[in-house]
C-alpha cells in the first residue's frame, strides 16, 4: 500500500492510496496519530485495519491528491542517514575513498514533502538535485547482519538529496592535522588532510524533498532494480536504475546498525543516481539556484516527487 501524511481541510493528517488520485484518511479506521511514525511502529496491526479500510472507505474520509498539502512522509525521523558516493556507473571518479559504505546525517529540518518550495538564498551558490532511493527503517536495527537485513524494512519512498558544492567549499578545511607520533609517546606529527563538513551544503532548509507516498516493503519485488529519473522543468536529465548502486541495501543496513541504531521511522537513502539521460545533462549542471523551474525525482513503483525552487 502506498501512505502518505498531508493537510486538508485545516488539518493534519495521514492517509492511504485509493488508486493513485485520492487519498483515505486513515482516521476513518481509528488511527488517530497525524504521523505515520504511529503507523510504522504499530505494526502489522495498524497495516491490517488500513487494508479493512480500503475495502469500503467512507466518503467523508476521501481527500483528491490535488486538494491537499503533501508533507514528507515521516515527518520528524530521529535521523536521515545518506550514503555517499555510492554509484557503481560512476566509479572511476573516486581517486581514494573507504571500501565499506561512508554515510552522513541530515536532519529532519531539511525535510519538504511534494509540492513544496526548495529554498536558495544568494549565498547558497550553486545548488544541484541528487535523486536518491530511501528506505523507512520499520524495526529497530542494531549490529543487524545482512541477512536479515530486509526484516527492519518497512518500505520505501523517493529523497532529493539537494546539493550546494558552493557551500561544500567553503566548509572545506586544508590543514595540518594532528597525530601521535611513531615511537615518541608524548611527540606529535602533523599530517596534511583535507576535510568537509555537510552542516550547511546538505543540511540546510529545504535540502531534503522527500514523498509523496511511502510504499510498503511488499509492493517492491526488488529494490535493486528499478529505474530512477531526474527532472528539470520535465526535461529528463538522469535515466539510472537502483541496480548501479555499488553497495546494496543489505550491505548498507548491516553496516550503519553497527555504528548507530537505527529507530522506526529513520531514513537510509542509498545514494544518488547519476547516469545521464541521452542528451542530457548532468545533475552537476542543474543549478536549481541560477535556473529555478520544478525539479522532479521518479523511481520506479514508488511516484514521482516534484518540488519547485523559491529565492529567498
């Protein structure tokens, strides 16, 4: 089934795909919650009245996917963990980097359901879209093996993993770290590095668009093949498929439990899609902040999420 949270008539609420236009207020069943984090954590339970819903909705509960304000799909997760770096199709741009998955966290205030505005301010500089897969984490996971994987999946939905590479440089350190010093126990040894911080170039307002629906993990045979486009203005510029994903969803689970537990409702977006469409253009080269226009991410069997660019 296909959820999603959104406001009608002066409220918030949740609800649940009829068939594709019109969404049931999941009130109707008695879930009272406004978050689908109630849902999630609910369990099978809270899934079985919303199927008995669906069977017979009442008129009442009925809201046109046109009339309504889409907010992102879990609304508040206590964290979205965001793999970097992680398409096989574009290897042979990495110069050096880790062999297991390398990750970074955004917070929820960078989220913005479908429809909404991604906000650019002068200062921001170049801002670019990366489409992404995101998983909805369903149980809590903690040193999960990849084998098991799949069972703390509660489904999957659409992340637009908004980009400043302005912002990127500008947070970017060259400097002389510091490290002990071989064979000296109190001597030290200053050691060139360079380092980012993604504090404002992912993190910022907005930087997030992510929905419309979270589709339940049944409704998705395979994760690792569906087709992944990007949008401009409906000018195709990215045809990838989540097959080019270079470290699967298992591997990517199993390692980040091992770090950090991952709560239901938190959110594992796998990593950007970046072959370019025929003709096309590089993400790189969308400069949402300089164009403005409507950036849209589709992926197959989940929707297409369309956001368009406000200049504050």
């Amino acid at each position: 089934m296909r959820l999603a949270s959104y406001r009608a008539d002066g409220r918030d609420r949740i609800g649940v795909s009829l068939d594709g236009e019109t969404l049931v207020d999941l009130a109707a069943a008695g879930i009272a919650t406004t978050d689908l984090l109630g849902v999630i954590e609910a369990g099978p339970e809270a899934l079985d009245r919303i199927a008995a819903l669906l069977r017979d909705p009442p008129a009442d509960a009925l809201h046109g996917r046109d009339a309504v304000t889409w907010h992102p799909p879990v609304r508040r997760p206590s964290k979205i963990c965001c793999i970097a770096l992680n398409n096989s199709a574009n290897s042979e741009r990495i110069i050096a980097g880790p062999r297991h998955p390398a990750a970074f966290v955004k917070p929820s205030s960078a989220l913005v359901g479908h429809g909404g505005a991604v906000e650019c301010r002068a200062d921001y500089g170049r801002v670019h879209p990366e489409p992404e897969l995101a998983v909805v984490i369903g149980r809590a996971a903690r040193d999960v093996s990849a084998a098991d994987a799949l069972d703390h999946v509660f489904g999957y939905t659409i992340h637009n993993d908004i980009t400043s590479p302005t912002m990127r440089g500008e947070d970017t350190f060259h400097y002389r770290a510091i490290h002990p010093k071989a064979g000296e126990p109190n001597g030290v040894a200053y050691v060139e590095s360079w380092v980012s911080y993604p504090g404002r170039y992912k993190c910022s307002d907005t930087f997030s668009p992510m929905g419309p629906w979270l589709v339940t993990r049944d409704e998705i045979a395979d994760p690792h093949d569906l087709r992944i486009a990007c949008y401009h203005d409906d000018r195709l510029i990215t045809e990838d498929n989540t097959a080019n994903l270079f470290f699967k969803l298992p591997q990517v689970i199993e390692f980040l439990s091992a770090y950090m537990t991952l709560l239901p409702g938190d959110i594992v977006s796998l990593g950007t899609a970046l072959k370019s469409a025929a003709g096309g253009a590089a993400v790189q080269n969308v400069d949402l902040n300089r164009l403005g226009g409507v950036v849209s991410v589709e992926i197959e069997g989940i929707g297409r999420l369309s956001n368009g660019v406000a200049r504050r």
